[in-house]
C-alpha cells in the first residue's frame, strides 16, 4: 500500500441549534460554491486508555465518500496538522503496519483496538476559482457516534469544518469570520472522535494537566525539568520521522537523547544519579544506534561534495558510482538497524522511564534553591573538565585527544544551553562561543573519519582493478581541512575562555 502525507490546514466550528450555514459566494477568489452530500463511517482506533487521543492524534477507517481509506492525523509544531493516507485494504480490525508503526511511540506495547465508530452526513460545499480551481471546502456535518464499533454510549451533534485546498490563508480567515457571523462558535474539541469520548468517557477520555516539576519556578530544579521535558518531547515528535527516514530526522533525534544524557549528568546536584544513571545507559544506547545512519549521511555528503569540486581531469575511474553505491548501501542496513532498535522492547522501556522521571522526578535538596546559586556552579565543573582536556591537547598526532576535548566542550555547550534560557543573555554568549569550538572539532573529526573511510574505499577500488589516485587526492585534501580545523579550534577556544564569557561561572 503507498501512503501519501499531506499538511491539513482547517478551522472546526461548533454549530448551536437553529443555525444556518450562510451563503458562501463572494469569498476572497470565490467564483462558484459546487454542493455535494456525502454519507460516510468512520471507525477509530486507539489504546484502551486513549494514548493516541491524549496526544491529538487521530487514527480512522473511513468507508464511503471520496476520501475513504485510513487516515492518521498528527499535529504539528505550528498548529496545523499532518495527515498520512492508506488505501482502505481488506481488513476491518488490524491497523496497517505501516500506520502502528508511526504511532508505536505513543502506543508503546499497548493494542490498538476500535474506540468509536462516527457516522456523518456530510454536505460538502466546494468553493471554486474561476479557472475550475478548488479553493477550499466548507462541509456542514451532522455527526452521530457511539463508543466502539457499533453499541454503546453515543450522542449526536452539528459542526462545521473549512478546509483549505488550493486556496490561501486570506480565504481560510474570511469563510470563518462569515460562519462566525452566523451564528457558530470555536470549536470546543480537536476532533470529532476526541468530542465524543470525553462526553461518553470522562474520566478516561480526560486530557491530564500539563505536567510540572512540582517545584516554584526560577528554582533549580525547575529549569532543569524544563529542559529535560523539552528534550523528551523532541525524541517523541522525531520518532515518527526517523522511522520513516525524513530528511534529518536522524541527526535530530541523536541531539535529543545526547541532551539528555548530558544535562542528567551535569545536573547532578540537582536530580538523583541512581535514578538518572540507568537512563544515561539507555540513551547511550539509543544514540549508538543512530549514530551509524547519522555518521553515514554525513560521511557520504562530505566525500561526496569533496570529490565534485575537483577538476573532471582528477577524477579517474567510476569514482562517484563507487561512492554512490557504497553510500546506499550502507544507508539501508544503517536505516533498518535504526527502524529495529525504535521497534525494541528496550527502547519502549526507555520511554516509559523518561515519562515516569518526568512525572515524579527524583530532586536533591538543592533543586529547591534558586537556578542562579546552584546551575552555574554545575556548569563550571563540567568547563574545568573540558578545559583539561583542551589543555591536554599535544601540538603533534592529536586526532584521540581532540576527539576527547569536543566531548567535554559539548557537554559545555548543552549546559549553558539548558541553563541560558533562565540566566541570561551573559550565558547565551558564552554558549554561542562554545558552540564555535565545538563546531571547529566536529570538523576536525569529520575529516579524521573521512581520511578513515578514504583510504578504505581507495583499498578496495585497487584490489577492483580501479585507479585509486582521486581516493589518495581526496585523503590529502581532508588532511588540509583537518590541519585549517586545528588551527579554528585554538582561535575559538581563546574567544571562549576570556573572563568577560566565563565570569558568570564564578
């Protein structure tokens, strides 16, 4: 089955009794209303607990109408929301695979099973351009549902739903201030399915209140679960993505979990390291395994743009069909390594003991002072560490020893980072600054691992009978990049070790 994703951007009205759709002609580009009635069932699918609809997230097998087939919507950061299509298949009961396994983040070991069954009559009022372009469409629905397939709990209602098509967010505005007019009011509910659930089922259907730390705001530990919090929630939106191989999602999510592993160890004065440890284990684990797909995409695009600046006369033998080739494959056992581990027991765990850490965080006594008298301190011991380390450098062979500066130096920047937001635009600075430090030795390791792969891919071309030349040409220009890389590093680092940045560690 091929799923096609698309961005749903529409306003839903609820409709009181006694009111009338108005006429919709002289809408902004609006030359013709085209009218249709639609009669179609929808059947919802969640968890026992309602995991998917605590999330905002829809999954149906709609029957009948032009758009029938299985349907997930997930919002998104910007307010609108993705919808990802299947054809409707054979089975009734079983979600496809392909959609479970976009939401496993949220169901977790849970069973998808029906919730809801809506069934609507729809009139559907299509607003056309004057070239026969559809702008929008503005459905009138009379809904009735009831709670899982068929019997049950179940109640009926009137809502009001403008879609945009092709048309522009002036239109999306003017046909809602005119239903507005009319005597309709905002939607009370994100979906149809999430109305009829919290009527029917209160207190299971019941979104739980935003989670906290607990704690008074401006408080150490505060700040911390706010970061940690914003961390967790960026592995959950990115976990869709990365098993469905969207461009970066990978490099994202491996920020995410190398953030957490990094704040849960700077800020140990202020969470409870024999609850927090066993977490860093895991998310260790985690990045191990999207560091082999990340590592590869940019392995891949640095030899890549590398070999396509040199001169046609410089590139001898099927150099870029041997990268190419090479690179794809890799990609794939790299992708499906990924796509098993996000499938695993153990990573699930990972998420059910982030949420839990979340929930009922684990706080020292100093979580309860201020961010200002606890946080810069944690910074500054993890700045000493990471100034040893560049201090440690030696002025030869220095690849491990750079390698082990860049980890302490990150663990700076994800620090000041986390903390910035609460202390000021002092740390903000200094994080800036570190950053180019950190960028200069990622370069610097790029290059190390290029060199690395370079002459392994020159080995082999030889032992094929290829000439290797543009492999030893491109592992000379990696060892220039390496040496302007060093040379970036020392002038950073200065920068960011003056006192005025590194004053507020004091």
């Amino acid at each position: 089955m091929a799923a096609t994703t698309q961005v749903e951007r529409e306003i839903k009205l609820d409709v009181p009794d006694g009111v009338d759709l108005p006429a919709l002609g002289g809408l902004p580009g609006v030359a013709e209303v085209r009218p249709e009635v639609i009669d179609h069932e929808a059947v919802y699918f969640d968890t026992a607990d309602l995991r998917l609809l605590r999330n905002r997230i829809t999954l149906r097998r709609r029957s009948g109408g032009p758009d029938e087939g299985w349907h997930l919507k997930r919002p998104l950061p910007d307010g609108d929301r993705s919808e990802t299509r299947l054809p409707l298949g054979r089975s009734t009961r079983t979600v496809p695979a392909e959609l479970r396994r976009q939401v496993q983040v949220h169901v977790r070991t849970g069973t998808l099973v029906p919730v809801a069954t809506l069934r609507t009559r729809r009139e559907v009022h299509r607003l056309v351009a004057d070239d026969g372009t559809v702008l929008a469409e503005v459905a009138d629905d009379a809904v009735d549902g009831t709670v899982g397939r068929a019997d049950g709990a179940g109640s009926g209602w009137r809502e009001w739903e403008v879609e945009l098509v092709e048309g522009d967010d002036a239109l999306l505005e003017a046909a809602r201030e005119r239903l507005l007019s009319a005597g309709a009011v905002p939607a009370q509910h994100a979906s149809k399915v999430g109305r009829l659930l919290r009527s029917a089922m209160p207190d299971v259907a019941a979104v739980a209140a935003d989670p906290s730390s607990g704690l008074p705001e401006g408080s150490a530990g505060d700040v911390v679960w706010r970061h940690v919090a914003q961390q967790v929630a960026a592995l959950t939106a990115l976990d869709p993505q990365v098993r469905e191989d969207e461009p970066d999602a990978v490099h994202r999510m491996r920020v995410a979990a190398r953030r957490l592993r990094s704040v849960l160890r700077t800020f140990r004065p202020v969470l409870d390291r024999a609850a927090t440890d066993p977490l860093r284990d895991e998310l260790e684990v985690l990045g191990e395994a999207l560091a082999r797909a990340r590592d590869g995409e940019v392995l891949a695009a640095r030899i890549g743009g590398l070999l396509a600046e040199q001169d046609v006369a410089l590139v001898l033998g099927p150099a870029e069909r041997r990268l190419q080739d090479g690179a794809r494959d890799e990609h794939r056992r790299a992708q499906d390594a990924v796509v098993k581990h996000l499938g695993s027991d153990r990573y699930l765990r990972l998420l059910d003991d982030l949420d839990a850490l979340l929930a009922s965080p684990p706080w020292r006594p100093k979580a309860r002072k201020k961010a200002a008298s606890v946080l810069p301190r944690a910074v500054a011991r993890v700045w000493r560490d990471a100034a040893a380390r560049v201090e440690a450098v030696p002025d030869g062979d220095a690849d491990v020893a750079l390698h082990e500066a860049r980890k302490g130096v990150r663990r700076v920047r994800y620090a000041a980072e986390a903390v910035a937001p609460t202390l000021g635009g002092k740390v903000a600075r200094f994080a800036a600054r570190v950053e180019a430090v950190q960028d200069a030795l990622g370069e610097h390791q790029d290059s190390v691992v290029a060199r690395t792969a370079l002459r392994q891919i020159g080995i082999e071309a030889h032992l094929a009978g290829e000439n290797a030349f543009t492999w030893g040409l491109l592992h000379g220009l990696e060892r220039e990049r390496a040496a302007r890389a060093r040379a970036d590093f020392r002038r950073a680092w200065a920068k960011a070790a003056r006192p005025k940045r590194t004053g507020w560690l004091a």
